[in-house]
C-alpha cells in the first residue's frame, strides 16, 4: 500500500521537496499572471494611443473646416439677377 503524506511525519525530505515544488509552482503562476496582466496593460496602453491619434485627427479636421467657412470657403455663389 502507498505510503501516504503526513504532516507530522519526521521526515525531512519530504516537506523539503514539498517547498521546492510550492516555490515552482509559484514562480510559474506568479511569472504567468504577470504576464497576462502586462498583455493587458499593454492592450490598455494600445486602446488610448489609439484614442489620442483619432482625437487629434478629428481636432486637425474641425480646425481645417473653421478656416475654410461655409462651402469649401468660397462662400454662396450669388447669380447674375438682381
């Protein structure tokens, strides 16, 4: 029959092993979630350059309009009558 794990067993290889294997364990959990969450920074990071450029795009156009006025600047045409 195998031998089962006791906590307060006298041996010391095993809790020895125990950590070694608790602090694998962490150190890919830890390295892997800090990882996801630089993805999703970095994603975030991504989402407002982008928001910015469209921004300063829109910015740039409503200038670009302001100064060319009503009908591409030229204003309304008037006819020959009176």
């Amino acid at each position: 029959m195998p031998k089962r794990f006791n906590s307060n067993a006298v041996d010391h290889e095993q809790p020895a092993l125990r950590r070694t294997l608790c602090s694998l364990y962490r150190s890919f959990w830890s390295k892997f979630f800090n990882h996801k969450i630089y993805l999703l920074v970095q994603d975030d990071l991504a989402k407002i350059q982008k928001k910015k450029e469209e921004e300063k795009a829109l910015k740039e156009l409503r200038a670009k309009a302001q100064q060319k006025g009503s009908f591409g600047g030229s204003g309304l045409k008037k006819s020959g009558k009176k």
